[in-house]
C-alpha cells in the first residue's frame, strides 16, 4: 500500500490579507492589497476611514485564530502556512521602528500553533506590500524599498527564531509579469521593462532575505514560491513545441535565479533583444548568490500554448492567461481540472532543480450548498484533492522529494482574483457573503472528515 513518509508535513494555506481581517487595527498600515478591494484585478482605490471592503474583516481570523487553529489541529495538521502582514510590523514600510502590537499579534499566533504541535510556514509577503511605499518611492520599481525588505525580514527573523524555522519569501513571485500593482506595487499599464527592472529588485531581496535567514535561523529552511504555471504544446508541429518551452521559461526564470543564483541565457537574451537595459549592479550578482534551500509552488491547473494566432484564444484562469486544453474539464470558474499534471510539474521542478519541493496551494474553488441540516456535502472537492495528492504521491514514488502539501484555504477565505467568499475553498464553512452579511460562525464540510482520514493513514485512504 502507497503512503506518504511519515515526515510528511500535512496542512493548509492561508494569506494574511485573506483572512485576518482588522485591517487597520493596532496600528496597521494600508498595504496594496487593502486600496484592492475587487481584488487582484479590480481598480485601485485610495482608502478613506470609514469605507468598507469585503478584505477588512475577511473571515476575522485575527480575532478567531485559536478557535479556527484548534478545528486545524482536529484534522490532524502538522503544518500550516501563513503570511506575515508587512503593515503590521512596518505600517508605512520606511518607519524608524517596527510596531509592537503587530509582532505581538505574531507571536500570540505562533505560540496558539505551537500549542497544537502544528508547524509554522511563513511567507513574508503574499500579494501585498505597504501602500505607503508605493505612494512616496513607486513601489518596487525604486531599488531603495530592497533595503525596506530586508529589514523588515530580518525583524521578524530575529523576533520569532525560536518559533518559526521553515520560511519564504515572495507568494507566487512569477505573477508580477500579469498584475504588477498586486507583485511589485507597480500600475496595471506599466512598461515590461519597468515591471522586470521591478522584479530585479524583488529577487534581490529575496535573495538577501535568504542570506539573512541563514544567518540569524541557522536551524532554518527558507525556500522561493512559484505560480507553478506549467503550460503544454496545443499540437506536436515544432513550432507550438518552441513556444511552450518559451512559455514554460517565461515563469521558470523566477526558479532558476533563485536556485542557481543567477540570470539564465535565455532571459539575458530576451532582455537584450527587447532593448530592456535593467539595472544590474555587481553588488546584485553577489546577492543572488544566496540561494534557497527548497522550491514551493502553487498548482491549481494547467494550459496551452500554441504558434497559430488564429486558434490562440485565451481564457483567464487563476492568474494566467491560457489556451484552453480541449482534453480536460474545467471548475465553474473556468479553471482546467488536470491531476496528472501535479505529478509531470513535480518532476520538471525536481530534474531541474533537485531542491526539495513543497505544494503549498492546491484546492478548488467552488459555490457551497448548505443543505437544510446544516451540512454540505462537497464531494467535488474531495474528489479533486484526492486525485491531486494520488499524483503526489505518485511522484514521490517517481523519486521527487517532496516535504508536504498545504492545501489552498483550509477554511474559506476572500478568493485574491476577485475578493469574493462565494467562491470558497475551505474545508471548514464560514458563515460569510459577498456583500457582507453572515454570522462569522464555523462549520465542518464533508471534506474535513475525509482530509483527516488522509492525514491520519498518512494517504492510505485515497482512492486510485
């Protein structure tokens, strides 16, 4: 019988600005995600006090956090990510001195996880950043919002070394390329070569931010986290083949600076032959050098790519723009239902790279019936999980070493594309609408019972 090793790390994933809610409480700042209240793709909207967004109180987590933790623990995780709020610790991102009350929040937190034997895994910016550098530098774009970064790393590194030892970086770093307000605090018409000198500084953050990791959490892991967009040729003419492998790299680029600590060819290619002169300094080259010690990923579906204008009709999934797969099913949001491809992107990810691996999103989104008992039977849900963690497994059977897998919100949560709780993704039901009404309350789908069973036979129970 096929299991997962029994260090296997089981949870789920959540974000910050998803889920806590109390968007302006002790002493938080407005962060990019907060003047974003339709979302990832929605306008961008200058916050007045009194003005209300479906993100501000999200599901409330800052205040129900060990309520919510203690139902974690009853599924049997051992492991759940969570973001750091930046505005929390540095409300405006440049100020003299980090904010008490936010690292206070943090500890509370870490401490009610540790209390349940669940492993803290922690992102230090997941789709968010303090508006304030965006408002008075222009966001990532200026390279001075690096040094911002880093020593807002370095103090949360400092204040919570004995209580969080796994660690990333930047969410999904590949989307700034498709929504630069939300990657690197940059307008939605911003020129591509503003939007990779952008990231340039991003990854040396990120890099300096490993440095800094290795250094103040000797015992610590800090890995990348990719939007794991694995695209596929609509046919087997060379040409669709070429392309894809250009697609492919467009978002592998990420991994490849991070793991082998330095731009590849193909990008300096690119850059070069699109006239995009970056600003790359020596002091850059030797930063990157710093390189993470695992790969994390978000896998929710995959597309297609092809040379033939005529037949390139793309749909929005997730983040990305695809050609759809005429062989796969789709969510009732469009997105490509494909487990295999789970395990075909964890063996490109593992010969590529040979890091140890980590999915940390995976899940469905889907509208909830709440049947007249009070239970909602999500079988949809199930029957997706189960045949992404078969796929899994299947790759750890393949040679892939894989640490665990975080399931996209464990609990329902404000979706990032279109800040909507009606599409949800949780396990556990929260008593919330898109417009706001609803009591908060908790409750268990079908889904809860059957993710504990897995964890619990470490995978036996899944169904081939």
């Amino acid at each position: 019988m096929k299991t997962f090793p029994h260090t296997f790390l089981w949870g789920g994933a959540t974000a910050a600005n998803q889920v806590e809610g109390a968007y302006l409480e002790d002493g938080k700042g407005l962060s990019t995600s907060d003047v974003q209240p339709h979302g990832v793709f929605g306008e961008v909207v200058e916050r007045v006090p009194g003005d209300s967004g479906i993100k501000d109180v999200a599901i409330d987590f800052y205040h129900r956090y060990p309520e919510d933790i203690a139902l974690f623990a009853e599924m049997g995780f051992n492991c759940l990510r969570v973001s750091i709020a930046w505005t929390r610790i540095y409300p405006n991102g440049d100020d003299a001195e980090p904010n008490e009350a936010g690292l206070a929040f943090y500890d509370k937190l870490f401490d009610e996880m540790a209390q349940h034997n669940i492993t803290p895994l922690v992102t230090l910016s997941h789709y968010e950043m303090p508006w304030a550098l965006v408002k008075n530098y222009g966001g990532w774009g200026n390279r001075k919002v690096i040094g911002f970064f880093e020593r807002y790393a370095r103090t949360v590194f400092e204040r919570f070394k004995g209580k969080v030892k796994l660690w990333l970086t930047f969410n999904e770093i590949n989307m700034s390329l498709h929504a630069p307000m939300t990657g690197v605090g940059l307008p939605a018409d911003s020129s591509k070569a503003e939007v990779y000198q952008a990231i340039h500084h991003q990854l040396v953050a990120s890099a300096l931010a490993v440095k800094a990791c290795h250094e103040i959490v000797p015992e610590g892991k800090i890995g990348n986290m990719l939007l794991g967009g694995l695209m596929y040729p609509l046919s087997c003419k060379p040409e669709d083949v070429f392309k894809t492998l250009q697609e492919n790299r467009s978002w592998q680029f990420f991994g490849d600076v991070q793991c082998r600590g330095a731009y590849p060819g193909y990008m300096l290619r690119y850059f070069r032959e699109n006239g995009f002169e970056l600003n790359i300094t020596d002091a850059d080259r030797d930063a990157l050098k710093s390189t993470v010690d695992f790969i994390s990923f978000s896998y929710y579906m995959t597309g297609c790519v092809t040379a033939d204008e005529a037949l390139n009709n793309k749909a929005r999934g997730n983040i990305l723009n695809m050609v759809p797969n005429p062989h796969l099913e789709s969510s009732e949001w469009g997105w490509q239902i494909d487990p295999l491809g789970l395990r075909t992107l964890l063996n490109v990810l593992w010969d590529r790279y040979q890091k140890p691996l980590f999915i940390v999103e995976n899940g469905l989104g889907a509208k909830d019936k709440v049947e007249a008992d009070g239970s909602i039977n999500d079988d949809y849900r199930i029957s997706y999980l189960n045949d992404h963690l078969v796929q899994a497994r299947e790759a750890i059977e393949d040679g892939v070493e894989l640490m665990g897998f975080t399931s996209w919100g464990p609990i329902d949560l404000v979706s990032a594309s279109k800040a909507e709780l009606s599409k949800r993704y949780g396990f556990i039901y929260v008593d919330r609408n898109d417009d706001g009404s609803g009591t908060l309350a908790r409750s268990k789908k079908k889904s809860f019972g059957w993710y504990k069973e897995v964890i619990a036979t470490h995978g036996a129970s899944l169904k081939e």
